[in-house]
C-alpha cells in the first residue's frame, strides 16, 4: 500500500497556499506520529476504544489531504477496534507506520 496522494486535493484545501499546505503536512506528521503510539499501545493493552479512536484521527486528517492509501489502513484498524476484533491488526499496525513514515517524503 502506497499513500496515493492527491497532492492538488490537498493544496486547493489549503486555499491553494504552498506555505499553508507545507504547514498542514508538518501537523498530519506530527499528530499521525503521535496517533500511531497510541493505536500501538492500546493494541498491547487490548484497548480497542482507543485504538479506534486514534485509528479514527488520523483517518479523518489523512482524508482532509487527500492521503487516501493512508486513509484507507487507519479506517480497517479503526473497524477492528470498533468490532472488537483484533485478529490482523497486527499487520494493519505495521502498514501504518510504514505510511506514517512516508509522511516525511511528501513536499
């Protein structure tokens, strides 16, 4: 899985300001990051509320700029969490943090 940015998407949300959207990147990377901690140890501790909760976070961020394959894996380990359903989070963790990473390449 690929991020698959719509990188025009994203500017024209940012009001088609390069500064702007440079800034809204920094703070998806920031709270993705962050997100990306708590979906972990909430998936050790078998906190499926909070799992699906950051799940959710970084679903809706990923979605206001346009980072659909991104958007896509935070949405099936925010429906594990929400169906109490653990089985192959794991890997869904792990493709998360791969595109988490990602994050940095995006300009």
């Amino acid at each position: 899985m690929s991020l698959e940015w719509d990188r025009n998407f994203a500017l024209e949300q940012a009001g088609d300001d390069n500064e702007l959207l440079a800034e809204l990147l920094d703070l998806l990377r920031m709270s993705s990051a962050g997100d990306l901690e708590k979906i972990k140890a909430a998936s050790t501790a078998g906190d499926y509320e909070a799992m699906s909760d950051a799940a959710h976070s970084i679903k809706g961020a990923a979605a206001s700029m346009g980072l659909v394959g991104l958007r896509d894996v935070a949405y099936e380990i925010e429906k594990k969490g929400r169906d109490g359903d653990l089985a192959g989070a794991d890997s869904h963790v792990s493709e998360l943090e791969g595109l988490v990473s990602e994050l940095d390449s995006l300009e």
